[in-house]
C-alpha cells in the first residue's frame, strides 16, 4: 500500500465512524502507530482532519460529521431495530435515564406508549417529547453544546447525582472485553452519574462498535446489565460478553 492509498483509506476510514484512536488506525491501514502518526501530520496540515490526543477526528466544514442529524444518519435501519428491541424491555410507567447518543434516540421514539417518566441531557430527545401528555419530562439542565445536541457540565451531572432511576438507556463509542469508550471526553462524567442513578444499565451499540475503542475510557463491564445490538454484531465478542454475565440481546432486523 502507498503512502497515498493508506491516507485516504484514514480518511475514508474517518469519515465513516467520526473518530479512531491512532492504534484502530495503525490496524485498519496495517502499518505501525508511527507511520500513521505521521500520516495524521500530513492530513492534519490538508485541513482534512484535526488530531486528538491519541487520535484523530474527521473535520466536515459544510456537514460537521459530528452533529447529532449528520451522525443519526449513520446504521439508520440497525438503530431503528435496537430502539424497537430496547423498547420491550422497559415496563410501563418506569422511570428512565436516556442519554444523548444517536442510537438511544431510536429507543425513545417507542416508549410513548409506557407512559414513562424520561429524565435525560438529550436536546433532541426533550424535542421528542416536549409536548407528549403520555410522558413526564424531566431535562437535566446545564450548558448546551449543540453539536452534540446535549447539555453538559456540573449541572447536568449534579442533577444525575441526586435522582434515581428504573433504568438507564445510554450508548458508548466502542466496546471490546476490556469496558466501554468514548469519543467525547466531556460526557464521561455525566453518563457515570447515569449509570450511579440507575437500578438497571442498558447499552445500545450497533455492531460498529464492537471491538472499537474511542478515545475515553468510559467503564469496564461490570455496570453493564443488558447490551442491545443488531444483527451484524460479531458473534464471537457477543458470546464472550453473555459468558462474562451480560445479556446481550440481538435485535431482529425485520
């Protein structure tokens, strides 16, 4: 492979999950963590990516790839088969932490009907629901950071800190049997204090993040209850996370 070729399969690469710590990187291009370090320089310079501490994100000045409608785009029909499966498992009238990931989002469109109580830090799921007489809304409060369409900072993991919930419904950027990662630092200790709030821990991933790790630590496994993923999920890593005591369901795709 060429020094060109590799580049533009980072970029590529980049472009499809947002962000990739510089050993996902060095694996996906099959060459050392220095070459692609050095790959990240040249394509950083380009303007056509920003480097992170260990790694990089994709930088999209006329479709920001990190925008909730840009990144709700992404696995579209996986996300609507975990919310679909997600949404069975919450009984009615229960109290539930939702997160703002794109994926969670899907679960929220089904639980109208649970008449649920919904505490969350998700712009676009308060939106959701905003004027629903079936669902009490509570909104965490905090700073807004729009282009994750969440809100962030002390206040938002305060108000997690003094509730307490049935269940909570979150996402992450990558899982492997290590624990849970994720690309945005900053939502680290808000979904800390969700998982410390809640009786039952459920994560949506979609089979992109299995054996992905961004580049936050968030968790190891053990507060992890019940994973839900979709059909094209690496069966080898579900089957070691059910023997390390998760249920991992796998959400039908019809």
């Amino acid at each position: 492979m060429t020094a060109d070729e590799r580049k533009h399969r980072i970029e590529s690469y980049l472009q499809k999950v947002e962000f990739a710590s510089l050993e996902e990187l060095a694996k996906h291009v099959e060459a050392s963590v220095s070459t692609v370090r050095r790959d990240l320089t040249v394509l950083e310079a380009g303007g056509s990516l920003k480097r992170t501490h260990g790694g990089a994100r994709i930088t999209a000045p006329k479709s920001d790839e990190f925008m909730f409608s840009a990144r709700d785009t992404h696995q579209l029909d996986e996300k609507e088969h975990i919310g679909k499966a997600c949404a069975e498992l919450i009984r009615p009238n229960q109290s539930v932490i939702i997160d703002a990931g794109t994926t969670v989002y899907h679960v929220a469109k089904f639980l109208e009907e649970k008449s649920p109580q919904i505490v969350t830090n998700s712009l676009p799921v308060a939106n959701l629901y905003a004027a629903a007489s079936r669902v009490e809304l509570v909104v965490s409060g905090g700073v807004i950071y729009p282009r994750l369409g969440v809100m962030v900072g002390p206040l938002a993991v305060e108000a997690f800190s003094k509730i307490h919930a049935d269940v909570a419904i979150m996402s992450a950027g990558g899982i492997t049997m290590e624990g849970l990662t994720n690309s945005h630092g900053l939502l680290i200790d808000i979904q800390l204090a969700m998982m410390r709030a809640a009786a039952k821990v459920i994560m949506c991933l979609d089979h992109t993040k299995f054996g992905r790790r961004s580049v936050t630590p968030l968790c190891d496994l053990e507060p992890i209850d019940i994973i839900v993923t979709d059909s094209q999920a690496p069966m080898d890593l579900v089957e070691q996370l059910r023997a390390k005591g998760i249920e991992v369901i796998v959400a039908p795709s019809a």
